[in-house]
C-alpha cells in the first residue's frame, strides 16, 4: 500500500486528516500523511495523531516502510491504542518542521555555491552541513562563502519544484550533485528543486521539503570548514538567530 504524500504538493500543510490502515510493532500507517519520513540527509517529522475514541498519540519518527512505498509513523512513547480503519488526525511538530525546511533550502544554496561534487550531507534544526569532494584546501573561504550564502538569502529567490521524466534525468547528469546518493528512479518520474526563476540560482533532484522563497531562511552562518579525508571537506551552517 502506497501513502499518499501530501507534504510532497506542499510544504506548508501542517494537519490533514487520514485513515489508519495498519498498526504495528513497527509504526503506524495511514492512507495520506503530511509528515516527511527520514530521507535524503533530513530527519523525519514528530507530531500526534488524534482519534476522536483515543487521546492524541505522540509521534516521534516518521521512515519508509521496507517495501518503500508505505510510510511508518512510529509512536514516541510505544504500543499506540489505534486500530485500522480508524480515522485520526495528523499534525506536525511544525516548529520543527519549518526549520528543517528552511535548513534544507540553505543548504541548496550552498551547494550552489561551492562547484564540486556533495559526499554527505544533514539537515538539523539549528545546524547543517554538507561535505564536498574538494581537491584544494584553500578553495573555500569561509567569510567570503558567508557573505555570498546571505547575499542569496536576502535576494528572496523564489523556490518552486517540477518534476522531469527519467529519461530527462538520464540526458542529463550534470543535476545530480550528490556522489554517493543517487535519486530514485523507476516510477517514471524525478522531482526537482529549483531556486531562482528556471532554477537559476540551483536546479536539482531533490524529494524533501523547503520553503517558497530564499527570503524565509533567515540569516546564516558559516561555523566550520573541516578535514575529513585528502579531498573531503565539511561544510557546516548554522541559523545565526537563536532558536
């Protein structure tokens, strides 16, 4: 059984309601969710489910199922006392949530702005980072990489997605940046995100959640460049207001 992703469409949905379809030792799975599962370096989302016969259930992580395609929402505190077939209500930790998302959109941004290939990454709520193949260890200045990560923050890029087919992807490689994370392919299509009128600014596969705009991210920091191999460098960001 495949659920329906409302948080795929849009971002910004912080409840919807939903069927149970199955409880078990593993998590619950409804027929649609607007909570993102673990994936692609960000965290899945926390929150309740409510039913009108039970108290509100704490959710505490949300990850695909093993077939892929059903999305577990796994209880924070154990046994949840729901049964399929039951209707709930869905709601995010959207605290959480929107730093995630404006946490993601950042590190596209960075990205963008650093021209070699990504061999990690994460996405926090108060830190990311992103870790390049970079073959010179002085190619990257932090102060001068600071200033232009928050120059396009203050340019209010609008961010919007499209999806391409599989094919298109294959015609052109030069999207994905990501060496070691491939985007999933096989359904017959690939989902972009693009930043900047036709993603000027940074145009690639990306199935997570983000903002609409450059200018909901905030103002940055850039806390540390680091060593982790001959050529792998770490990038970490930061939101430079407090939480």
């Amino acid at each position: 059984m495949r659920t329906a992703t409302l948080f795929r469409d849009d971002a910004y949905l912080r409840a919807c309601e939903a069927q149970v379809v199955e409880v078990g030792p593993e998590g619950i799975v409804l027929d649609r969710t607007v909570f993102y599962p673990a994936a692609g370096g960000q965290p899945g989302d926390s929150g309740t489910l409510a039913a009108v016969s039970a108290g509100p259930i704490a959710i505490g992580a949300t990850v695909y199922a093993a077939d892929g395609a059903a999305i577990l929402h796994v209880p924070a505190g154990g046994a949840a006392d729901l049964a399929a077939g039951m209707a709930v209500t869905a709601g995010l930790d959207w605290e959480r949530r929107s730093r995630h998302m404006r946490m993601h959109s950042a590190l596209h941004l960075l990205c963008s702005l650093i021209p070699y290939p990504v061999t990690g990454g994460s996405v926090g709520a108060e830190e990311g980072r992103l870790d390049f193949d970079i073959p010179d260890a002085g190619a990257v200045d932090r102060d001068a990489l600071a200033e232009a990560l928050n120059a396009l923050v203050a340019a209010d890029h609008p961010i919007a997605t499209r999806w391409i087919t599989d094919e298109e992807l294959a015609g052109n490689p030069g999207l994905v940046r990501t060496m070691k994370v491939k985007p999933p392919t096989g359904s017959g299509r690939v989902r972009l995100v693009a930043i900047g009128a036709d993603g000027a600014v940074d145009l690639q596969p990306c199935g997570g959640t983000h903002v609409r705009a450059t200018g909901e991210i905030g103002p940055l920091a850039v806390t540390k460049i680091e060593k982790k191999g001959r050529q792998n460098r770490r990038v970490r960001i930061r939101f430079a207001e407090p939480a």
